[in-house]
C-alpha cells in the first residue's frame, strides 16, 4: 500500500520478500535509561483493557532520518581513511511512523511503519497512518503513545470518531521514550544500519529506510530486542 502526497512521497510496509538479520544491541552503548517515571505502574492498565477488549495492542512513534550521514568510527586500512561524499546544502529527509503490535492472542509482536519523503509527520499525517494501522489490525486497538502535540487535536477526535467501538488511545507518561519500544527501533536503524551512509538525494535514502524497515517485520528475535530495550515488561504471553 502506498499513497503519493505532492510535493512528499508517502510509503508504507511491511512488504513481502522480507529478510531475517541478527539483533544487535537496540540502543548505543551508555544510551539506555535504567529508571521509571514516579508513579507509572507500566503498560499493564492499557493491557488489561485490550484484553477486556479482546483488541491489539500497539505502541507507536515518529522519527526521521537526515540526507546527512550519521558518523561513527569504522574499519579501514591503515592509512586510507574512509571519505564520506556528502550532498551540502540539502537538506533532504524521510520521516518515519513505526507502530510495534501484537495482536489479542498476544503469540507475537508485528511491526507497520510509513515513510514520508522532504516532509514531517503532522497529526493530519498521523491520523491517517493509525487508520492504516487499523485496517491492517482488522478489529480493536488499544494504541499507546507520548504526549506530542502531533498527537491531539482534531483529526483525532474525528478519528476516533470515526472508529468509535474499535480505536482507544492511551498516553505514556510525560518525557519517558525509555518506556516506548519502538524508540529502539529508531536507534537500530541509525546507530547499527544506517550509520556512515551517504545516499545522494531524498529518494535513495527513502530506498535504504525501506529496505531497512521491512526487514524488520517478521524478525521476531529483533522485535523482542525493541521491547525489551525499552523499559516496559515484555508481556506475559510474549514469552512462551
């Protein structure tokens, strides 16, 4: 499923042809919090009303990635250091929406992302990528996210709206990403896949997210590496 937006390039996934990758450390070294917020007792109300429900339960985040490459010390011989062709004054990006779910019967984690291309994710945006998320879940959803204002405001009052009966919204504490598993998602691709790479305009590097994104989304050992770099219990069914 894709959509085009002028002047922006809207692409969603998972595809098929996807490939299985090895986990590495979901967060760089000396990067993962290890404290809760005061108060927070952790995902569990939200997973007792999707159980009532009998609905998914979904985690879900924006980031973006620059045309810019993000530099970190490599491999190379010595005396030939690497050199990095960067495309100045452009500045090209492709923002990302990832939502890591699992479905009622909670016997493991699915992984839908869009890519928006020279563009950012506004909650017109958001809007429509969760009533993507819907359609791919085909029942309820309980959807749990911070509190950025891209993520209030009217689309989403239509939205739910719209949805009434199948979409429930509940917010993560303020200033916590430590709780929300798909922020190692991001660190993933920018810290362990994309680093060091120099893509020569918005669309090449769209292809590269991409390509990165959708090997992602029936990797169940990578899937539980994000949930389990975050700080939230992974749920109970999870780990049979």
């Amino acid at each position: 499923m894709a959509w085009c937006f002028t002047p922006t390039t809207w692409a969603s996934g998972c595809g098929s042809g996807t490939s299985a990758r090895k986990s590495p450390n979901a967060w760089p070294a000396n990067t993962r919090p290890n404290k809760s917020p005061r108060g927070w007792s952790g995902i569990g109300p939200a997973s007792k009303k999707a159980s009532r429900q009998q609905a998914a339960l979904g985690l879900i985040d924006e980031s973006g990635v620059m045309l810019a490459p993000l530099v970190r010390r490599t491999w190379a011989l010595r005396g030939h250091t690497p050199e990095l062709a960067q495309q100045q004054g452009k500045r090209q990006k492709v923002s990302i929406a990832g939502a890591l779910w699992t479905p009622p019967r909670r016997d493991h984690l699915e992984w839908t992302f869009q890519a928006l291309v020279n563009d950012y994710f506004a909650d017109e945006h958001v809007a429509l990528f969760v009533e993507a998320l819907l359609e791919e879940v085909g029942g309820r959803l309980v959807l749990v996210w911070d509190r950025g204002p891209i993520h209030r405001g009217e689309p989403f009052e239509r939205l739910l709206a719209q949805h009434a009966g199948r979409l429930s919204l509940e917010r993560l504490p303020p200033y916590a990403p430590e709780l929300n598993p798909v922020e190692p998602a991001w660190s993933w691709l920018k810290y362990s896949r994309l680093c060091n790479f120099a893509p020569h305009d918005a669309q090449e590097l769209q292809a590269a997210v991409l390509r990165e994104m959708n090997s992602v989304c029936h990797h169940q050992p990578l899937l539980h590496g994000f949930w389990g770099a975050s700080q939230l219990p992974l749920l109970r069914a999870l780990l049979t």
